[in-house]
C-alpha cells in the first residue's frame, strides 16, 4: 500500500514508518521539522520504498500518488514544544487535521488520528476510559494541546458523519523509547539524561503524581492494529500501559539500570499538571486483539541505552 504519515520525522512516526517500511508497504513521510529531527530518516533516505516531503500541515496537502492509509500524527506532543507557541500548537491540531482530512476524502483514503489522554485533561475517573469525557481547562497553558486534540477529535467524527470518511482515532497515553529527543521535556528523556549526565532529577510537585508508560514498540504495533480492524470500531480506542507508576517510582527504576543513587530536586508543578494517569484498555484488548507486553524495565535499558549514545554525539 501507499501510506502517509504526517508528522513521520518525530519519535512516534519514525519509529511507525521503520516497521512499515519492513512491511514493503511505500511510506510518504510529510513533516516541517517543527520537533521532529531529520536524523530519524536519514537511515532510510536510500530506500526505494520511502518518500519524503517538507510541509507544514497547515496548508493543504498536495500528493499526486493515490494514497491508500493515512496515519496523522503532525502535532508537537510534549508541553515544552506544544506550548513554546500555543497558537501554532492549536493551527496544526485544527487546521492541520481539516488539511488531512480534506485529502483523505479527495483520496478516498482511511485515515487514523493520534488523540491523546490529554483530552481527559486532570481526570476526575480514574483509570480513564474512552467514555469519560474529561476535565479539561480550556484557558490554560495546557488548553492548546488539550483542547486542540478535542477538536480534531469531533472533525474526524464530523468528517465521518457527513462524507462517510473511514477514520479511527486512537488516544495516546505516555510513551517511550529509542529516538525521542534528549531535550524534548518528558519526564522519561529527561530523567535519563538528567542521570547520565550526572545532574539533579528535576520532579515538578512531589513526585506522587503518577504516569503509565508504554514501550514505542507495543505502541506502534497498536497503532497498525487499529488502522487495519474492521469499519466497525468507529470509537476513540486507548492505546497505552496500565501499569501505573509514581514518579518517584519511575527514578528508582532508572536507579537500577544506572546503578548510582540520583540526587532529586524538587520544583513546583505547573497549571493543570494531571495527577493521575492510567488507560483503561478493555477497548483494546476485546476488539483488536492488542495489550503491551514490554515492562518498563525491558523498555527503560533499551531507551537508556539510546541515550548513552545521543548524549555521546
């Protein structure tokens, strides 16, 4: 098949497009580097198989190829990216998904959306599942990403209902792994380089606020699960680890791996920080067959290990 990953060059699309790639599927990659790295592809730049595209994906798209499957993940994820510049953060969930969903139906192509639990915002209901309909401040720092990702949530439904557009919409809960960003601000990142660079592990509240990790490689293999069940799971579906860890759990584990006792510094958390997070994953498990299998101290070697060697270069 011909498939279009929007926002291919950051940490979740490149790692999706390596596997496609293994697949023999042609992969069309459309990204403007906001956050995402031109490093991730150039292994693949020699692949007959691969096609890239610099765009900024709020203009509209113009590919000649027929495209068959559109995963659309153009969208800075972690806070520090999505709220260096809000407004531009909101152009891309809105008006990059309407440019998406424009093409696809011009296409005639299915089309999946990276949701994400912020759309459950600090969740009252916990854990969170695809029914809650969230507590979200849609006035603070957060709201761009939080309310943005609503929005292209009720076009893609809206697209759907109106055109008949095969849509799926998946919503991401904490992710990790080989090639995130060192300087990216999520916690995983950040506490590994914290510790190998030998500095203090910044924690933001008092490290009781807890998190759910899921490994890139179950994510990705979530994802193409999703993408390819059949028309009648129209609904958001979770996709992350319900595993649920404290943050001050999370530094003991990378204490293991490290094997040195890392120092902590403690700073105030910020506005609308969830407390809490934990997919409900039922959805997942009975309709397409998915749950994670990789714990997080499998994943965590493998992702520490990546950053031993960014951190070198």
């Amino acid at each position: 098949m011909n498939i279009l990953i929007t926002g291919g060059a950051g940490f979740v699309g490149a790692n999706l497009c390596n596997t496609l790639i293994s697949d023999n599927h042609n992969i069309f990659i459309l990204d403007n580097f906001h956050s995402g790295r031109k490093e991730n592809l150039l292994h693949l730049e020699d692949k007959r198989n691969f096609n890239f595209i610099e765009h900024d994906i709020r203009n509209p798209i113009k590919i000649n190829e027929k495209i068959d499957q559109i995963y659309h993940l153009a969208c800075p994820a972690s806070p520090k990216f999505y709220q260096s510049n809000p407004i531009y953060t909101t152009e891309t969930c809105v008006l990059g998904s309407l440019n998406v969903l424009n093409f696809a139906l011009r296409q005639n192509a299915k089309v999946l959306f990276t949701s994400t639990s912020e759309v459950y915002g600090d969740p009252e209901v916990h854990p969170q599942p695809e029914s809650y309909k969230g507590s979200v401040n849609p006035t603070g720092i957060r709201a761009c990403y939080d309310e943005g990702k609503r929005c292209a949530e009720s076009l893609f439904y809206d697209f759907h209902r109106m055109h008949g557009l095969d849509i799926k919409v998946a919503r991401l809960f904490n992710t990790y792994g080989p090639l995130m960003r060192s300087d990216d601000g999520r916690v995983v990142s950040n506490f590994i380089c914290q510790s190998i660079s030998k500095t203090p592990i910044t924690i933001y509240g008092d490290g009781t606020q807890t998190r759910s990790f899921c490994y890139i490689d179950d994510l990705v293999i979530g994802l193409k699960k999703l993408m390819n069940s059949n028309s009648n799971i129209l609904y958001p579906v979770n996709l992350g680890n319900p595993d649920e860890f404290s943050l001050l759990e999370l530094v003991h584990e990378i204490e293991k791996i490290s094997n040195k006792e890392l120092t902590i510094e403690f700073q105030p958390l910020p506005m609308d920080d969830p407390k809490m997070r934990k997919p409900d994953i039922k959805k997942a498990q009975n309709d397409l067959g998915w749950k994670p299998s990789i714990k997080l101290s499998d994943g965590l070697i493998n992702t520490y290990d990546y950053f031993l060697n960014e951190l070198k270069k």
